[in-house]
C-alpha cells in the first residue's frame, strides 16, 4: 500500500534562480521588489544562501551547508525569503509557485460519474437539503490518514463504505470482540469506555466529529480495546474489511506502521502547533522518529543537560518544570525537547516528567535535522512555537 504517492519532494529540488548582482546586493543589503515598492533585507546569512542558490542548491543541500559549518539556519527567515522570491518570479520552478502561491491543487479527482452515484446514496437517507450539504468524498480527505491515501486505494474505500444514521446511545464497538471494521465518526459525538478487571466501565475519553476509530481492529484483526458509545444522533461512516478487496493491499508487516500512523495521527490533531500544517509536512512528521513508552513518576529529559531527541507526545500526560517549581503541564499533541536542539545551544532549559504511563515519539538530533531541512514549513512552525516558550520562560522570570 502506498501512503505518498508524492514525487521528488520541493525541499530536494535543485533551484533554479534568476541571474542576481551578489555584489550589488551585498553594498545594498536588500532585495528591490518588480512588483512593488517594497524592499526584502538582506541579513548575511540570505546572502550566502542566495549565493548557494545561485549554485543549483536545493534547501536540503542549504541547510546541511550551514549544518556541517556549526550553523543553525533560521528556517522562519528562509521561508520568508523563499517565499519573496519566488513572489517576485526569481525562482522559476514550477513547484515552488505551486507549494507558496497554492495555484494549483495536488489532487486527484475521482470520476464525476463515480461521485453522482456516491452522493446519490447520501440523498436517498438524508433527503436533498442533508445531502445538499454534504460531500464525504471532500470530508474525508480532510482527515490525514484518508488525503494520504492513493487515489485508486481512496476510491475502494469509498466503494466499501456504508453511511450509518446512529441514535444516541448506540454501541458501535464492543470490547474483546472481533469486528473488523473501520468508523469515522462525520457528524455527532462518541465516548469511549474500557471496563476494569471485575467488568466495570470507565469512560476514558470523547471522540468529536472528524475522529477516526476501529483500526487495530481494521488492520490487524485483533479484539476490540474499548466499547465505543454514541452520546448524541450521529453520522458513522462504516468501512468494512473485504478480504478479497483489501488482503491484496494490507500486509502484516505494514500493519503495525499503520497503528503507529493512527496513533499519531489523533495526537496531532490536538496540537495547534501541527494540526494545520500542509499535507506533506504532517506526513513526513507521523513517519519520523521512535515510539517510545515511558513509565509514570519517569524524568524524560533534565534541566541544564545536553539534549539530542525531542519529542511529541502521543499518549499520557507530562509536567514541566524550571527550577523545581512546576510551569506547565504536556497532553495529548504538545512536543518538547525541541528548544535544545534549535535555540539554546543543546542545553534543555527545563525538566519533564512522566505524571502517568506516557507514549512518546522520539526524534534525534539527525533525523530531526534532515526532517526540519525536508519540511520547510514544518521547521518554520517549530522554530516559532520554540521562540514563544522562550519568551514565555523569560516574562516568568521577570
């Protein structure tokens, strides 16, 4: 099964630059724009990297430049200058008008009859006014697991799918049970319970419209975890698992990659610092490092120490100390870890700790360099979210 589907990614493109006066632009420390009035400083970093531009480099190559020199390169900055020039027409690769000016979309359509029949379907249980408004092809592919899908896979899920009009108060997944199939969750509101030793059920968690669950289930054929309950009337999407259908596609061997995907995948979602990032870049994040589980009343990462992993986290809760006193708590979706590595010379500026059995992604100093040079818009967000902590921890202080 492939999950891309992408070609040679923007960030590992040779640039192809228009001919510039490196000299002039030393003397006057800008950019003039064509289009405009306007003006784009020129710090000495821009100047060696429009000058490795100039060479054919591709970000990835950039990056790495300054890299082996000791160098940290803003990435926010060079997203900015990137983003100039190619406003201004002085990169002329194609991909890069479509990656910053969004001209053009990188879907694929399916077939306009296919989508008749589809939506046919959804009038026939909503009624014209439901149907009206909604387009599940469209809603889907909102949710990452289902945009990163190739289009044909997407398609066949498509045709497997089954539209559920659920009451309040439904089970839709029991747990210890084999029921092998996937559910979104497109309108409405879930909760999920796991019962105790002695049979009692605990509610744990809400699941709200956009949650995908049933996928271990789906995937590796193994017993339900948990009893999932409608709270309220809700729209269930219902994929089943066809053997003669999806056997041929879903290995074993890529099973688990698959589960690990979901995971985080739902601890993305809850992140305001990722959850909105361009479709490559939260891809290329759920594939990177390594899921680790730690144990509750456990210290992750220790103040003054060097650092050379940060992390995300996928599932637990974690608090964050500075000098013995607590600043903040981590859930679901935070990252930390990753100022040391961008900001503060490698030395971790505060100390985390394990408030109960926590699973983490862990990303090396290396992997999370050569993700970073990748993912352009990805390290742009992470560099800013690390600046706002550092300034947050410097007005505490105050």
């Amino acid at each position: 099964m492939n999950f891309g589907g992408h070609g040679l990614k923007l960030e590992n493109e040779k640039v192809i630059l228009s001919s510039l006066n490196l000299n002039q632009l030393r003397l006057s420390g800008a950019i003039h724009s064509l289009m405009d009035k306007r003006l784009f400083p020129l710090a000495p970093m821009d100047i060696e990297i429009l000058e490795l531009l100039s060479r054919q480099f591709s970000i990835t190559e950039v990056v790495q430049f300054f890299l082996k020199k000791g160098a940290l390169v803003s990435f926010d900055s060079l997203k900015k200058l990137l983003y100039f020039l190619t406003q201004e027409k002085l990169i002329s690769n194609p991909s890069f008008h479509s990656y910053f000016l969004q001209t053009e979309s990188a879907a694929t359509s399916l077939s306009d009859e296919f989508l008749d029949n589809f939506l046919a379907k959804v009038t026939n249980l909503f009624g014209d006014k439901e149907a009206a408004e909604i387009r599940v092809d469209l809603e889907l592919k909102e949710i990452p697991f289902f945009r990163s899908l190739d289009p044909a896979i997407f398609a066949l899920f498509l045709q497997q799918m089954k539209v559920i009009e659920t009451p309040a108060k439904t089970k839709i997944c029991e747990q210890n049970q084999l029921q092998r199939s996937l559910f979104v969750l497109l309108r409405g509101q879930a909760s999920i319970f796991v019962k105790d030793i002695i049979g009692q059920s605990k509610k744990i968690a809400v699941l709200s419209a956009g949650s995908v669950f049933g996928e271990i289930g789906f995937f590796l054929g193994a017993p339900r975890s948990a009893d999932i309950v409608t709270d309220r009337e809700s729209l269930i999407l219902r994929f089943p698992y066809v053997a003669e259908v999806f056997d041929g596609l879903i290995k074993r061997d890529k099973a688990q990659l698959i589960q690990k995907r979901f995971w985080l995948i739902h601890a993305l979602l809850k992140s305001s610092v990722f959850k909105e990032l361009p479709n490559d870049c939260f891809d290329a994040l759920i594939s990177a490092g390594t899921l680790k589980t730690i144990g509750a009343s456990s210290i992750v990462i220790r103040e003054g120490e060097l650092g050379r992993f940060c992390y995300i986290v996928v599932q637990g809760s974690l608090k964050v100390s500075q000098s013995g006193k607590e600043i903040r708590k981590l859930s679901q979706g935070d990252c930390f870890g990753e100022v040391a590595l961008l900001l503060s010379q490698g030395l971790r500026t505060a100390t985390v700790t394990s408030e109960t059995e926590t699973i983490l992604l862990e990303i090396g100093y290396d992997q999370f360099y050569r993700l970073m040079s990748e993912n352009l818009f990805l390290a742009a967000e992470f560099e800013k979210f690390s600046l706002s902590r550092i300034r947050d921890d410097q007005q505490r202080k105050k």
